[in-house]
C-alpha cells in the first residue's frame, strides 16, 4: 500500500514540476516577444567602449579611464583591449 501512495504522489509531483517549467517558459517566451531581455545590464556600453579606446590611444592610464567611466580595470580590458564588443563578441575583422 505504501507503494502505491509513494508513486502516485510522485506521479503528481513530477506533473507539477512539468507544468512549472511549461509556464516559465511560454512565460519567458512572451518577454521575448514584447523585447525585453533578460539578465543583468552591460556595464560597457558601444559609446563606452568608443571612449575607452579613444583615452587609452591618448595614454591615459587604465585605472584613470576605468573610474571615468565607471567599471571596473577588469571590465575595460575585457572590452576595450582585447577589441571585444560591449557583449562579449569578436569584432568582424
């Protein structure tokens, strides 16, 4: 008897997490298609990124370009340095 109740239950347990993940993602799928996106903002922007290089070919030091535009020196050579775009893409050459 125990049996039987154990794998209903898990019968409906496993529905409802089906039924979850089904709702998260025509959920995430609508967002979508109203434009928004998910995750967390891009600190280097496209105009960012234009200014950092622009400063860097000039000769300022990193750590002055980094607090202008307020990122971290990890987040400027990420971008600016290795010729990555704000979103992490190669450029096309």
């Amino acid at each position: 008897m125990g049996r039987v109740v154990r794998f209903v239950l898990t019968g409906l347990a496993q529905m409802e997490r089906d039924i979850l993940i089904e709702r998260t993602r025509s959920g995430l799928e609508a967002a979508r298609a109203r434009g928004r996106v998910g995750g967390r903002p891009r600190l280097m922007t496209p105009e960012k990124v234009a200014k950092a290089k622009q400063m860097e070919s000039r000769g300022c030091k990193i750590a002055t370009v980094a607090r202008e535009l307020e990122v971290s020196r990890a987040s400027f050579y990420r971008c600016a340095l290795y010729e990555l775009t704000p979103w992490g893409e190669e450029k096309e050459s």
